[in-house]
C-alpha cells in the first residue's frame, strides 16, 4: 500500500504534464488560426485598383488637360488682344507723326522786292530763296528753284499790286507767301476817265524782250485794239490769248516752253478786229534742250 501513493503521484505528473501540452497545442493552433483571420480580414481593407477607379484616372487626367489647353488658349488670345491694341495705337500715332513732317515752315522766301516797294517800271523781278527741286507759282507763270534761289518776271498793274505766291515740293508740301508793291504808272499809262473811253481805237502791237534765256523762255507782248476784242498770240513753239479791255488796252505773256536754244522763230499776234502784227523771238539759252 505504501507504494501506491507513490504510483499515483506519478500517474498525475503525467496526466498534467500531457495536458499541458495539449493546452499549449491548443494555444498555437488558436493563434495561428487567430492570424490567419486577422490577415484574410485586413486583406478585405486592403486598397486595390478597380477598372472605375482606372477610368475616373484617365477622365482626371483629360480633365486636366482641357483645362491646360483652355488656359493656353486664353494666353493666347491675350496675347494677341495685346499685339492688336499695340498696332492701333501705332497707326493712330503715325497720322500725328507725318502731319509733324507736313507742317512745313519757310518752305520758300521771297527776298525781292521787300514789301511796300515802289517802281516805276511795269516788269519787276520777283525772287527768293528755296530748296532745290522746289515750284513756285503765280497764277499761270511758275519756275522751280535751283542751287537754292528762285525768280520770275511779273508784269505790275498801275498802283497797288498784292502778289501772292505758292511753293510746292516733291513730298506735296505747300507754302505760300504775299508780296505787296506799286507801280507808279506814267500819266500816260493811267487808265482814262469813264468820259475819257475811246470811241474808235486802232489796233496796235508791242514787244517788251525779242528774246530770253530762262529755262522756259518768254516774252511780254502789248497794245491797243477795240474795246472787247480777241488778241491772239501764235508760234510754232507757244500761244495765249487776253481781251482788250473796256478802254482798248489789253497785255499778255507767252512763253515757249518747246523751243530750242539758239533758236529764232515767228510770232504773230492777231487781233478779232482785224489786226495783225508779227515779231521775232530768239531763245538765248532756255527751252527742252536746256
């Protein structure tokens, strides 16, 4: 009997020692069936890529450059809003600048006479300064300037005579100036009185030059015909035509623009009323050939 207390002593550090271990068996497959679930259910939470959210991606990203493209567009027409205005605002300057270069000053002067002069001879040199290439005109009679002066011959009425002139240039710029001088006409010269009208005057003809070396040349031709009457002047190289007036008197200039240097031809002048009176004109130096 003594022994078997002993035995089931034993027999109890067996039963206790094989359930340990079983408990501890337990315990492992409990925990390794405990991580498998926690692994399959943070799997379950795990991000993955759907084909929605592949496709949402792709809408993004053309989205984005719709919206980069927009605003390269408005960049554009920004720039080209800019570039428009610039150029308006340029051609709005340049009127402004080319009227600047139109406003020309002096563009000629006249030198002689000087205002109030008096003569007592009725052909006067009128002259001045000017650029070359320059026209300056009075009425029908004009000259262009060169090496820098200009000058032309005028026939003065008896009295007051405001002569007015006009430049012009290449450019189309336009200058005027006002000269005011008298003639001091002789008695002779003075236009008669209403009652002093001649009743019957004959015709008669003059010649002031017989020749001239201007560039264009010309000559001033004189006289008396019947009050109304047609003058005419006739060459082969140049013509006009005046009227006596109310007193018979009547004057005219003709130039010769085609003649050439050295030349001499005829001139005749022909009046309605019958008369008729022909000169010679040598051209000294002017003409197409000069």
């Amino acid at each position: 009997m003594k022994g078997k207390p002993f035995l089931v002593a034993v027999a109890a550090f067996v039963v206790v020692l094989f359930g340990g271990v079983a408990v501890a068996g337990v315990g492992s497959m409990g925990s390794t069936t405990d991580r498998s679930a926690t692994a399959a259910h943070v799997a379950d939470f795990a991000p993955s890529t759907t084909a929605g959210e592949v496709e949402e991606e792709k809408a993004e990203t053309a989205e984005e450059a719709k919206e980069e493209a927009k605003a390269k567009e408005e960049a554009k027409a920004k720039e080209e809003a800019k570039a428009k205005e610039e150029a308006k605002a340029k051609e709005e300057a340049e009127p402004k600048e080319k009227e600047k270069t139109e406003t020309v000053v002096d563009l000629f002067t006249i030198t002689n006479p000087v205002d109030g002069t008096h003569f007592e001879k009725k052909i006067v040199r009128f002259s001045g300064e000017a650029a070359d290439g320059v026209s300056i005109h009075r009425g029908k009679y004009s000259t262009e300037a060169t090496d820098g002066t200009w000058s032309m011959e005028l026939v003065l009425s008896p009295g007051k005579n405001k002569v007015a002139f006009e430049a012009t240039d290449g450019a189309g710029h336009i200058d005027t100036a006002v000269v005011t001088v008298y003639y001091d006409a002789p008695k002779e010269e003075e236009a008669p009185k209403e009652d002093d009208k001649p009743k019957d005057v004959k015709f008669s003809a003059n010649q002031k030059y017989g020749s001239c070396g201007e560039e264009v040349p010309y000559d001033v031709f004189w006289g008396t015909a019947k009050p109304g009457a047609k003058i005419e002047a006739s060459s082969p190289y140049g013509s006009n035509s005046t009227k006596a007036n109310e007193y018979g008197h009547w004057e005219m200039k003709v130039t010769f623009p085609e003649s050439s240097p050295g030349e001499t031809f005829k001139v005749i002048i022909t009046s309605s009323d019958g008369g008729q009176q022909k000169f010679t004109f040598t051209n000294t130096g002017g003409g197409k050939n000069h």
